[in-house]
C-alpha cells in the first residue's frame, strides 16, 4: 500500500475495455540456409551432435530399465528414469545461447536439459576453467574416474564427467553430481549453472522466481530459465510464481536500476500430456498454453508458442527472449511444443494415446529431421553424422560401464559410516554475510525512528522500584526480534525480506515497524497473497547463495506452502550431496483469538520434518538471541512466534535484554526457575502457564517446579532435562498446540526412553484439546491452563492435597477421548 500510488475512483471507475494484443504461434519460418549467416557450421553440427548425446543416453537408460542390458552391458536400475526421448531439441535450443551465468531449473524430466545445459557450458568455458571446475568438484573424485585411461583433449574430457556425474547420479553412486543424494529427479549441477530439477510437478515454478530475484538483488550476471512441464500449469507453485514473478512494483516501486522486470523465463516444456492426462482437450482449457501469458500482465508475459521440433526455432526465441530480459522487461512465458515419445516413465504401457499418434511425431523427429537438412545444405555429410552417432553410442557404452562397475563407482558408504547422510542434514556454518560489500540502506541504523524509540524502552520488565513497566515504556518481545533483524540487514549485503504486509504496514503484528524507512525497495517488499511462492521464493534466493527472510502471517496458512514447507526447503542441502546451503529463515506467527483457521500450533508439523531447524522462543532475550543465531546460521530455521506474547517484556535475563549483539545456540532449552519437586517444560507462550502453576504449586503446596522452555525444538538438546528429571522425578510438558500428536508428545516418549530409571511418574503432557480452536470468549476452554496441569499433576503424577480436580485425566478418560478421536 504505496501511499505514492493514489489510486483515483474517476479514472478507474471510467467505461473501457481490455485489449489483448497477438500471440504468436510457431511464428519461426527461416530455413537452414538462410541460418548458415547466423551459425558457422561447427555450430549447426554440434547441435546435432548435443541432441544425438541425450538420445543416446535416455535410450540407454530405456534399455538398462525395460531389458536390463545395454550394448552387452547388464544392469538393474530400480530407481525412477523419466525419459525425454522426442524432446531433445527443446532442450538443445533452451541450452544454446545460455552462458555459465544463466540458471536453469527443471522438472521430474530433465535429464535432457542437465546434458544440454552442461555441454552449452563446456562449449563456451575455456579449458583451465573446466579443469579447475571439474578438480574442486567433491574433492575431485568424479574426475579421478574420468580421467583414468583419457587420452583426449579436455573439452572432451569434461563431456566424459558430464555424461558420467550425471549417470552416476541416476544410479545413486557416490561421485554422481549430488553423491548420489539427488538421484534421476533432482539432479544438478550448479557450476555449469545447472540448478535442482524437481521431483514435485511444478516444484520449480516458484524456486525459479527466487533465483531471479537473487540475481536481480545481488546485481549477478545472467538469467534464469524455469523448466516445467505443461501440466504443471495446474499447480499452484507455478501460478503463485508467475503472481510473484509479474508484481508491478518491480516496474513501478523498485528504485534506480533495480527498477524493471525479472530476468526469468518460464519455459513450458510442451509434450502435450501430463503423465497419461491431455493437456490440450482433456485436463486443462487452455488449448494453446501460451494464451495464458495475456492475463496475467499487460505485456501478456511476452508469451510465445514455439516450435520445439526445430533447435533453430528454440534459438531464435530464446536469442530474441533474452533481449527483452535484458531490457529489464521480463519475466517471459515459453510454451515449447514438443513430444515425448517415450513413455511417461519406461513401464509406461501409453495406453491414453494412438500408436497411429506416436508414430506421426515419429515421423517427423527431430533429429532425423535436423540432420537430413544439414545434410541437403551441405553442412555436414551424412557419413559425417553417423560417426557422431557411433561415436556417441561407444562413449555411454564405457559411460554406463564405469558407472555400474561397483569397484570403480561405489555408493556412498553407509556400512562404514552409517551417519553419512546424517552429517548432510545440515550446513551448521557460521557466517555474519553471505558475501563481502557494503549492504544497501536508506538511513544510517542510528537515525532509525524505530530504533531510536526502542533505545528509551525499559529493558526489564520491572524499574528499579520492581514496579511493572507500562506497555508503551516497555522493550517487547517484536522489539527483540526487530533487533536481530535491522542489525543483519546493516551487516549482511544479500539480506532481503518478503511476505504480505511487509513493508509499510511493518508486518501484520509490528514485528518490522520501522524497517521500511532503513530499506529499499529490493530488500524488503510486499508479496502477493502467495503463500507457497513466499516460501519457494526464497528457497530459490537461498540456494543461489542469498539470505533471507520470509514471513507465514499466520501458522495456518503454512498448509498453503505445505510443498515448499516440507519438500523442498528442508531437502535441497542433503539433495545436493551438501553442494548448497540454505540460509532461509521463515517467521510463522502463531495466532489466537481468530477462531479455528487462525490460531493453532503447528510447530510438530515443521519438527516432523527431517532438515528443518525449528524455534520457538517465549522471551525477548531468548527472541533475539536465537533469531541473531538463525541469521548467522546456513541452514533453514522455522521461527515461529506466538503472538500471544509479542508484547511481553524481559521477566528472566537480568538485568534485561542487552543492546548489543548475542547469540543463543540452536538447541539448547533454558531452565527459568530452578526447582526440585517437579519439572515443568514448556514450549512457546506456555512459559507463562507453566509459571503460574509453578506459583500455585508453591502457595498451595510448598512445592517447587522447575520450569525449562524448550526455546528449540530441532536441534534439541535433552541433557538438562534428563539432569532435571534426574533431580525431580516428575515431569509435565506443555504446550499450545492440539496436545494429539504435538511436539510434546515426542518429547515425552524421547524423555521417558532417556529417563525411565529416573522417572516417579510417566512424563504427562498437557496441550489444547483436540479441536477446532474455538471463539475468544471460549479460548481458555481449549488451550491449556494452569489449573489443567495441576489437575494433572494430581491425577497422573503426584496426588495434591485437597486438589478438586476440574478435567479427567483418568485412564478410562483418555481411552474415551482417544477412541472417538478427540
Ligand atoms: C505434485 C505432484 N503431483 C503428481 C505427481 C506425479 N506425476 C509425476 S510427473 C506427472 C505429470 C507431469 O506432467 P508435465 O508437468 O506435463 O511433465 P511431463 O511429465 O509431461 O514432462 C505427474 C502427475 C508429482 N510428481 N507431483
Ligand atoms: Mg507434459
């Protein structure tokens, strides 16, 4: 809500009509002959020659999964090879005007654009380069292979590793590109600029988007290139990419030369079907895919249909697409007509279409095609192409012989090391800046309003008389978080924060007040209302190397970025074989008051998740220590945040939060009242429910609880709490979240395999009820409150004197419950 914009009733309540202008389809028309003045002829052969590599390669891998044999050569591939026999040119074309610089990130499928891409990259790097690429890349092992026995020129070399890091990577061997972590769906590259392909139908619709906005934010060279298949058109990543992509305000509120459109193309690679559904008559509506770049901006997303059965076709859009980039005009939609001739995948019996369909295409292949018009130009002789051919078919001979010999090629070794993966979870490094320059500020840190009104705050929650200090006086928990953060934005230069209601607004709870006068437009924005691109879009920002922060206004909404939640942001660092980090950190506030799609816990959801770091702080020190320690962290960190307590001051941290810099360790609970009866561990905003009970434990009974806050969930260190429980005997855990299934929950089973020796009573966990979260006015009925732990205290743990208790926790209650699954 630009208040720079005005947005005038007598303009737009004025009569008009929308013009939609052309779209071209298959527009391309020269001939070979008239390209000869645009390609020398190594040129228009080495596309022949690129294209007849991944037809060989995809064949070899059809036979290795439909006989178990290719040229004499046994093997048994169990794992997934999608294969894009028939859509070679396609990516041929997509690959050939693109520099090392230029991204591509793909589909389930892409297998063709990694050799495309990686041998565009060979042709155009020198040979030191490609050495130098080849030798650093895991520690230079893939190469080693390659190279013993080579006698060839390194250009040629560097094919071989291409050719073998990829098979190996399919075949899940340790020197595979990923370690064999990726495997056939998610394998990639990067110092070719090849980026992850994606096992998830439209999965990249909207990493891809963050990659244009890691170049654009960054001032980085190049362009990104988003592979997908043409019935990934239905998902949802894919249109919230392209809402994300086409923001205005990339041409209107980005200033300076920031200001104009993403360099990113969104190329559908059109083979007509997704899986056995008809894109084009039976599963979606648009007929020519390409009519769905004229609603979404006036530049009708420059969208073209294209022939993707003639390279040459491919190039000249792809070289005339790029211009438009350049001009800072993008993004760009590609609909690439092409067709698979190959199954779906090799067990693919293609029962939805016409043999009489197949072989039309067949007919008309382009590589036969290609190769015939070489031939009646003159550029090449056709003896000259069936060398290539059979020159071709001996290389991924010996390719698919080295990579399936189990001495030359071994998996990664988990019998030796069965951790190995485990050590690949994470990053776990250390760094203040994701890259050395000076960051990009509107006003020196000091002239903030925000944070010269936060240096008057009271830092502890009472004065120096131990009187409580006014709301207005007092330093919140939004003001701790808000520290951790404008400190990074002045240290880290890749910074850059998105969400809804981000900027002017200043978050939906003041969480960034103040953060849009120190900030230009490029590091911190508002997002469309795109839950699953707030989150893809940074995982694109963060695997390109950027930090960023990106903000879920409400726990619930995480459902409409589940994908990108617990798919892609906590793979992609294991995926790689640990080649990329992930220094993304997503705020999810947790809500109440807002009835049954506004305030629920979800923080079990996120911890169930293997690569996700999860926090969830209670206090303002706790927030700013531990969100300073997840922006100096390369790994994805969940912080979530209750807004019930965002205005709570400093109860524990004497003699309040400090001004400068600190960190909390991910993982480490912290003990807030030291006690010896019983152990009360809490996690979130149920700190201050566990301190009331604490209060009447002691009143009432004399009792003293101990209370730890979990503060993280994962990593998470039990230690102290086995040491507390050791000392007590006695544990309850609480917490905001429906208590069926809650992080709690797992605790209480890690506690009592842990602790059972030390145990008086069973860890008892104490969560809302299994619900809908109801009205306001019926909250305390559905979240857990003080009186609910003491009444089970006494009913499961330790009997208290004269307790009447209000709720059962009896055995025969919580069969009852569970049976009617509440
Ligand atoms: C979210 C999701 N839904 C379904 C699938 C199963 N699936 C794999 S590929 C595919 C078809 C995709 O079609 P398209 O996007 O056109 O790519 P193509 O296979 O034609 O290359 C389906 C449904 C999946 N992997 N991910
Ligand atoms: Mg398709």
């Amino acid at each position: 809500m630009p208040k720079t914009q005005n947005i005038d009733p007598k303009i737009l309540r004025l009569p008009q009509f929308i013009e939609f202008g052309k779209i071209p389809v298959n527009q391309y028309n020269r001939t070979i002959e008239e390209e000869k003045k645009n390609f020398s002829a190594d040129d228009l052969i080495r596309i022949y020659h690129d294209m007849v590599i991944i037809r060989e390669f995809e064949t070899m891998l059809n036979d290795i999964k439909t006989k178990n044999e290719y040229n004499g050569i046994t093997y048994n591939h169990p794992g997934p090879a999608h294969l894009s026999i028939g859509q070679e040119a396609s990516a041929v074309g997509m690959a050939y005007t693109l520099g090392i610089d230029d991204f591509i990130f793909g589909s389930h499928r892409s297998h063709g654009e990694i050799l495309a891409k990686g041998l565009s990259a060979i042709n155009k790097l020198g040979d030191k380069d490609l050495y130098k690429i080849m030798s650093n890349y895991h520690g230079g092992g893939t190469l080693k292979t390659v190279e013993k026995g080579f006698d060839g020129d390194t250009r040629e070399l560097a094919i071989h590793f291409l050719l073998y890091g990829a098979l190996a990577e399919i075949f899940a061997r340790e020197n595979g590109f990923n370690k064999g972590l990726g495997g056939s769906m998610h394998a990639f590259f990067t110092p070719f600029g090849i980026y992850p392909n994606n096992a998830i139908v439209g999965g990249s619709g909207d990493i891809s988007v963050g990659a244009a906005l890691y170049k654009k934010i960054n001032r980085k060279p190049g362009i990104v290139v988003c592979n997908i298949g043409d019935a990934s058109m239905g998902c949802g990543p894919v249109w919230e990419g392209i809402c994300f992509a086409t923001m205005d305000q990339y041409k209107t509120l980005w200033e300076g030369d920031y200001k104009g459109g993403l360099p990113l193309i969104f190329n559908f690679m059109n083979n007509l079907y997704g899986m056995g559904g008809q894109t084009m008559g039976e599963t979606m509506g648009y007929d020519i895919l390409a009519r769905i770049g004229a609603g979404v901006n006036p530049e009708m997303m420059h969208a073209e249909r294209i022939d993707g059965y003639n390279p040459l076709a491919v190039i000249d859009a792809y070289k005339r697409k790029k211009k438009i980039l350049e001009e800072k005009k993008g993004p760009v939609l590609l609909d690439t007509l092409t067709y698979r001739i190959s199954g779906h995948s090799p067990s693919d019996a293609s029962s939805y279409r016409s043999k009489e369909e197949i072989e039309a295409w067949q007919n008309e292949d382009s590589i036969i095609t290609y190769g015939n018009n070489l031939v009646t130009s003159g550029i090449a002789s056709q003896d000259s192409l069936d060398s290539i051919k059979s020159y071709t078919a001996k290389l991924i001979t010996h390719i698919l012989q080295i990579t399936t010999d189990d001495k030359i090629s071994p998996q990664l070794d988990l019998n030796s090391d069965p951790d190995a993966i485990g050590k690949m979870m994470f990053s776990n490094r250390s760094e203040e800046k994701m890259e050395e320059r000076e960051p990009e500020v509107l006003i020196p840190m000091e002239e903030n309003p925000r944070v010269k009104a936060i240096k008057n705050k009271v830092r502890f929650y009472t004065d120096s008389e131990g009187k409580h200090v006014s709301k207005a006086r007092l330093f919140q928990l939004r003001d701790g978080i808000f520290e951790a953060i404008i400190d990074r934005f002045y240290k880290d230069p890749t910074l850059a924060a998105w969400g809804e209601e981000n900027r002017d607004w200043g978050g939906a709870f003041a969480v960034y007040r103040g953060l849009t006068e120190a900030l230009p437009y490029h590091r911190l924005f508002n997002s469309p209302i795109s839950e699953g691109a707030i989150v893809g879009a940074a995982i694109g920002y963060g695997m390109c190397g950027g930090r960023v922060i990106a903000e879920i206004m409400y726990c619930d909404f995480l459902g409409r970025s589940g994908d990108e939640v617990f798919n892609q942001l906590p793979k992609w660092q294991s995926m790689s074989g640990n080649t990329i980090s992930m220094p993304v950190v997503i705020r999810v506030s947790v809500g109440s008051k807002y009835g049954a799609q506004h305030s629920q816990d979800w923080s079990a959801l996120a911890a169930h998740i293997p690569g996700l770091k999860i926090v969830f702080p209670a206090t303002p020190y706790d927030a700013k220590g531990l969100m300073n320690s997840a922006l100096q962290g390369t790994d994805p960190v969940i912080f979530f945040e209750s807004q019930r307590i965002y205005d709570v001051g400093e109860m524990f941290h004497k003699p309040g939060v400090p001004e400068e810099y600190y960190e909390i360790q991910l993982g480490d609970p912290d003990i807030k009242r030291i006690g010896d009866d019983i152990t009360i561990l809490s996690l979130g905003a149920t700190l201050y429910t566990a301190i009331k009970t604490a209060d009447l434990l002691n009143q009432k009974w004399g009792l003293n609880a101990e209370i730890i806050d979990a503060r993280t969930l994962v990593p998470f260190n039990y230690q102290p709490v086995i040491e507390s429980v050791k000392k007590t005997g006695r544990i309850v855990l609480t917490s905001d979240a429906s208590s069926r299934g809650s992080f709690m929950k797992e605790m209480a089973q890690t506690i009592t395999e842990l602790a059972f020796d030390y145990l008086d009573a069973p860890p008892v966990v104490v969560g809302s009820r299994n619900w809908i979260t109801p009205a306001y006015e019926m909250e305390e009925y559905f979240f857990p409150q003080p009186g609910w732990i003491l009444d089970a205290i006494h009913q499961k743990i330790m009997p208290l004197n004269g307790h009447v208790p209000h709720n059962d926790y009896s055995t025969d209650k919580m069969i009852k419950l569970n049976r009617e699954g509440v």
